[in-house]
C-alpha cells in the first residue's frame, strides 16, 4: 500500500473453486471476532462414524458431493493448515471421532501432495491421545508426473480415489 507502484494478486487454487458456492463464504464468518480455522470438523458430520476421513483442499468438495450420495457412515474433516501443523485441533477431532478407522484422501500421487508431510503429524496426534490406530492413504499411487494427461483416464481415477476413501 506504501509503495509506488502494485503487485498482482497471485490466487493458488483451481479456477473451478473461485466461483463455487460450495467454496464461498459468509460474511459472518469473516465478522469482528471470528479467526481463521485451521481444521474444519462439519457439523453434519455423523457423531459415530465407521471412517474419519481428513482431506486438505479442492479434494474435500469431490469426497463432500460423493457423501451426499452415499449413505455411507462417513466424517469429513478438512485441514485446512498444513505449516504451522495445528496439532492440536487435530487431537482434539481425533478425540471426538475416536473408534472410528482414520483415512488421509488426496487427489495427487502417494509421492506427491500433502500425505508424507501430514502422516507422521496424524500418527504423532493419534499416539498423544492414546490411541495405537495408524493413518490410511487413500489416493493415486507413486507416479512421476500429477496426472494421466487423458481426461477420460483421469476422472476414472478421481473416481476410483473417491470410492476407495468412502468405503
């Protein structure tokens, strides 16, 4: 604001959020004396599910619209902070949906994404709330690059990434 000249705005997000009323938010939620939410626990969510599963970005709003066609008895939960890690919202949902089989899904490759960044955080929050359980990978497996690069290919994979972390 104090320099003589503007820099661009830079928005990192799929260009198919910026207009989606799934990804808006309410001005309420931006009022005077509301913060930042570093994980996002759903109030729908089941209080007892069969699976918890914790997801991060573009990838909530694909496994959100699968679970409102499913009847499966399933938690989303987005982590919404990778750096700083908020560990302890972490354990306090974990706390919450304990019982239930913990899941990490993500669209991008084993490799690649979040996944070997957030598992042994998940695992550290699963061991200082008592519990023995280990986190599950749902997503694409190791690969070189992000994606097939063939559209038909890769909405059969997001697909099947989908139905693997709901069932």
């Amino acid at each position: 604001m104090l320099r003589n000249y503007r820099k661009p705005l830079i928005v990192a997000s799929p260009k198919g959020l910026l207009r989606s009323p799934a990804a808006a938010s309410a001005l309420s939620e931006m009022a005077p004396g509301t913060r930042f939410q570093p994980i996002i626990d759903i109030e729908s969510n089941p209080s007892n599910p069969d699976r918890l599963v914790l997801c991060s970005g573009k990838h909530y709003y694909t496994l959100a619209e699968a679970v409102a066609k499913n009847s499966a008895n399933v938690s989303l939960v987005r982590i919404e902070e990778l750096s700083p890690f908020p560990r302890r919202e972490l354990e306090a949902v974990l706390d919450k949906y304990s019982g239930a089989e913990i899941v990490w899904a993500q669209e991008e490759p084993e490799n690649q994404g979040a996944w070997c960044y957030v598992r042994p955080r998940i695992e550290e929050a699963l061991r200082s709330i008592g519990s023995d359980d280990l986190v599950t990978y749902r997503g694409r497996k190791s690969c070189a690059t992000v994606a097939t690069g063939v559209s038909s290919w890769h909405k059969q994979e997001v697909e099947a990434i989908v139905r693997e972390a709901l069932e």
